[in-house]
C-alpha cells in the first residue's frame, strides 16, 4: 500500500520509526517532514499529507504531532479526507470500517510506538463496511448536502 506519513517537530521521532516500520512491512511510504526536533507548523504538513492522500499519490496517510489534534483538524480542511483521530486499535478499526477514514491521527506525546503499531495494523487492515455507512459517509463527502432541521424533544 502506498502511505503517506507526515509530523510537525513534536512528533517527527515517532514518525521516523513508524515510516521504518511501515516500510519492513512491505509498505511504500513517502515521508513528507519534518525532519528534526526544530519548531515548525503542524498545518503546513497536514495540508501536504491531505494533498498526497487527495491526489491519489498515496492511498492513505499517517498525521502526527504532539496530541495528534492540531495536524487532525488541518487534514480534514481538505474535502478529500476523512481523518480520524484515534489512540488505540478499536477506533483505528472503527474509523475505517464505519467511516471510511482514509488518514489516522495519533498524538506522539500520548501513544507510544507500540500502541501505534497497534493501531497503525487494525487501520491499515481493515475494510470499510459499506452498506448504511456508505450513505453517512456520502454525507460527509458530499459539500452541498444540507442537513435538515432537527428538532429537540423536551
């Protein structure tokens, strides 16, 4: 699979070893920054991972930086992606299986390298579900859908 990781400088260690290890996985992976420990902004490279996974470059992504939110919030500006901030392997399977995320976020100062693993396996080896998810998902994707007034019971 062709994978997309990238981090601000909170996380570039984390995503060192998880592009290492994707790749002994057998996975092809495009590293898109940092590089170093120096302070850089977290949305400049979640925008470049949400271009890569919207261009058909890669076919999912990896987002990370400290708490895993910030570059979350920054990839899913792009229509393109459904980025899914998850911590441990039931939400990874969840995202992808009932909301066809196609990136995960992960915070590196919140999960550690084998938790990321963990969740980084149950995301990548999961088949979205389609059937009634599909339709909330189309919900998602599609910018002109214009939810219909939901009234409160009291």
């Amino acid at each position: 699979m062709r994978i997309a990781i990238a981090s601000d400088h909170a996380a570039w260690e984390l995503k060192a070893a998880l592009a290492d290890w994707l790749r002994g996985e057998g996975h092809e992976v495009a590293d898109l920054g940092t590089d170093g420990p120096d302070s850089v902004d977290y949305p400049d490279y979640g925008y470049r991972l949400a271009e890569a996974v919207a261009d058909g470059s890669a076919e999912r992504g990896v987002a990370l930086c400290g708490s895993g939110i910030g570059i979350s919030i920054s990839v899913n500006r792009n229509p393109a992606c459904r980025c899914a901030l998850v911590g441990e392997p039931l939400s990874a399977k969840l995202a992808r299986e009932h909301n066809d995320a196609n990136v995960i976020a992960m915070g590196a100062r919140l999960t550690g390298i084998d938790m990321a693993k963990a969740c980084l396996t149950a995301f990548l080896t999961t088949e979205f579900a389609g059937d009634r998810h599909a339709r909330r998902v189309d919900k998602l994707s599609n910018p002109s859908f214009n939810p219909p007034h939901l009234e409160t019971s009291r």
